[in-house]
C-alpha cells in the first residue's frame, strides 16, 4: 500500500526493477540457452505451452430455497472491501471484481 493509502501495480513503484528476459546465465529451472548463447525465460521458448487454466469452481452455491451460504472469511473479505470502497479507496468496478474473486462467481 502506498503513502496515499492506494494500491498501485508493482511496476508502478518508484524501485521497480522488472524481471530479466534473458541472461548470460540460467536463473533458474525451464530457463533455456539460445544460438545467441544468452539464456531465456521458459515462456519465450518457441515450443512453450502455457499450463492448462484450471476451470472456476463456484465456492458459494445456492440451497434449494434460493438462499446462498457464504463463509465468514470471505464475507468478511468483501465487508472489508466495502470499507475501502466507502473511504474512496476503490472504484466501484474494482470492488464488484474483488468481490467476484472472493465469492467464486
């Protein structure tokens, strides 16, 4: 969290220093060594395949009368996310996002 009480990205940040895409030596394991002989991140090898996405499962579910369960840590992750959004400290679209992460929907 930042001095104004805002969360910014990390490559926002005043000592960001964004991660190497190659180096002289590998850093570390799927790092690969090109003809040029610098050593590349996995993911800019020309055969990676990204890892599957696992599908999103729902972690609250309706009951039969229509009513949803929610558990006490996650409703208490969006009372605290509303909190924020009453102090300004979100837009409304960033806590209807958050929201949806924390609820699974």
């Amino acid at each position: 969290m930042a001095s104004d009480g805002r969360w910014y990205r990390p490559e926002q940040h005043p000592e960001y220093v964004p991660a190497p895409t190659q180096s002289e030596a590998s850093l570390g394991p799927g790092w690969w060594m090109a003809t040029d002989g610098q050593w590349y991140r996995p993911e800019q090898h020309p055969e990676y395949v990204p890892p599957p996405v696992a599908p999103a499962v729902a972690s609250v579910a309706p009951a039969a009368d229509g009513a949803v369960s929610v558990p006490a840590a996650a409703l208490e992750k969006v009372r605290r996310l509303g909190r924020m959004l009453d102090a300004g400290r979100l837009s409304d679209y960033e806590f209807q996002q958050m929201r949806k992460e924390i609820l699974g929907l």
